[in-house]
C-alpha cells in the first residue's frame, strides 16, 4: 500500500489546529489525494497527520479497499453498483472502475452533502451509465424510490451496493442495523454488500495522540468487528469476511503496521 505524502501548507503549527472553517468531507478528500479541498481543509488534515498519522493512513487504506473491491465486483460480473456515501471524487472512483470493465453498466452516487453533487454531477456530466442522487441513508426507503436507484433494483440483476466509509456516521439512535436490513432486503438475488467501517476494538498505536483522535471521531462512531459482520445479515461473506480492510484482498504485501489499521472492510453475497 502506498501511502500519498501529505505536505502541510504554510503556517505555524499553532496555526493549523484550529480552522472551524475546516469541512470534514473535504479533509478526507485531501488524505485521499483529491483536490477538492480549500486552504482550512488541507490545514486541518496536516495537524491531524502530524497528530494521529494513522488516522490518514487508515483513510487512505479505505479507499485502497474501495478500489479493490469495485474491480473485485466488476471482475465477477457485477455491471450495476449504489455508491452511498460517496464522498467527493478522487480517482479512481466507482464508475471509472466499474464502467471500464463494463462500459454498458450503471454506477448511482448517493450522498447527503450537496458540495459533493456538484463536484460528482460536473464530473460525470458526459459519462453514459453514471449519475448522482442526492439522499440519506438514514432514509433508505427514500433513497431506494429514487428513479435511478430504483432503475437498478427493478432490473432484478444484481447490483453492489457500496458503504465505503458512511456508516460511521450513523449513531445507534439512526438504527444502522435497521437501515442496512432495508438495502439488502431491497437487493436482487446474487447482489453484493460492501462495508468499511472504523474499528471500535483496534487499538490506536501510541504514536496517534489521544486527544486529537477523540476530537476527529467527534462525529463518528467506530463499532467492533462484530458489529460490522452483523451489518451483513444473512449474506454469504466473500473470503476471508470481516477483516482490517488492508487485510482484504491486498494487492501488494503489507507491512505488520498497515495490517493493524484500526479500518473494517467486508463484501458478502446475497443467496
Ligand atoms: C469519509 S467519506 C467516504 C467517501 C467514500 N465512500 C470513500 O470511502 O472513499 C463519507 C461520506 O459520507 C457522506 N455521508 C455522511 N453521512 C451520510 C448520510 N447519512 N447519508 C449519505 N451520505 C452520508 C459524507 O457526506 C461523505 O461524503
């Protein structure tokens, strides 16, 4: 896994700690290597690597899974995917993925923030079998009666329908396991689920400062492997399940530090 250097803008590190202007979807952008983000997002994402690099490595690990598993999919056939929470665009993403594999395929991008329709919408404008809806998969009754969502569902083909680094930031009180049991249920036969997700039981290596951890996952809530493994219901789990999302499929080898990431990663199969 390559980690992308970081290079923090101009400022004194006083400086950089505290930018309330900072967007949190824009700072994961930038640990990803996108160039969405402003100067306060790139800021804000340069303390939290000097404070708790792991933090961004484990963003970058996400993504690394994303990737693989979209081309794992696309390898085995699956032509249609629902990318919720799909965050701003950084090559290579979902439909760059999926349609390079199958040009004649359907990729829908879900997310709650409207900043990230715009970038999405502008970039895929002229790209045919790519579109974005806005929704909250807080409400997926809502986001599954969306046309395009529901094009891919009615087909009754099977569809992969990727959570890649969104239900983290779903509390209990939104009921995840009830949100979850809606999108599977609604899946064709033969469809696939894929979770990554904040470990709650991986421990931070001392390198990561606590309190700078603690105030970035303000907003998130990381969950045990357990947790994460129920979110797949009754789906048949592709080899070797719920693990440290480098762990999944690593194109390379990996170092006993990428290994422990505190990141889930999983895809299942529904029978
Ligand atoms: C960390 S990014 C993940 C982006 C991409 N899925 C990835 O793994 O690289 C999380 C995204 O989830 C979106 N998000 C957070 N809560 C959401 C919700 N309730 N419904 C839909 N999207 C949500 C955020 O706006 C953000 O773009």
């Amino acid at each position: 896994m390559t980690i992308n250097n970081v290079t923090p803008p101009p400022g004194r590190v006083s400086e950089l700690q505290k930018r309330p202007d900072a967007h949190a979807a824009r700072v994961y952008d930038y640990f990803i290597g996108g160039e969405n983000g402003l100067e306060a997002d790139r800021a804000a994402g340069a303390w939290i690597h000097m404070q708790a690099p792991d933090l961004l490595a484990a963003m970058q690990a996400n993504r690394a899974f994303l990737s693989r598993a979209v081309r794992w999919l696309a390898r085995q056939g699956v032509d249609q995917f629902i990318d919720i929470g799909s965050g701003f665009p950084v090559s290579p993403n979902t439909h760059e993925i999926a349609l390079s594999a199958a040009p004649s395929g359907s990729v829908v991008y879900c997310d709650l923030d409207p900043a990230v329709g715009q970038r999405t919408r502008a970039l895929i404008a002229d790209k045919e079998g790519a579109a974005f809806v806005l929704g909250d998969i807080r409400s997926p009754e809502e986001l599954l009666a969306q046309p395009a969502v529901r094009a891919l569902i009615n087909s009754g083909r099977p569809v992969a329908c990727v959570l890649a680094a969104v239900l983290h930031f779903v509390p209990e009180s939104a009921d995840p396991a009830g949100i979850t049991a809606v999108l599977r249920e609604a899946l064709p036969r033969g469809s696939y689920l894929v979770v990554s997700h904040i470990a709650g039981d991986i421990p931070w290596s001392d390198r990561n400062d606590e309190e700078t951890l603690s105030r970035a996952f303000e907003d998130m809530y990381p969950r045990t492997r357990e947790q994460v493994a129920d979110f797949f219901g009754d789906f048949e789990f592709v080899a070797p399940g719920v693990v440290p999302a480098t762990q999944w499929h690593p194109a390379e080898e990996i170092t006993e530090a990428e290994a422990g990431l505190a990141i889930y990663g999983g895809v299942a199969r529904k029978l």
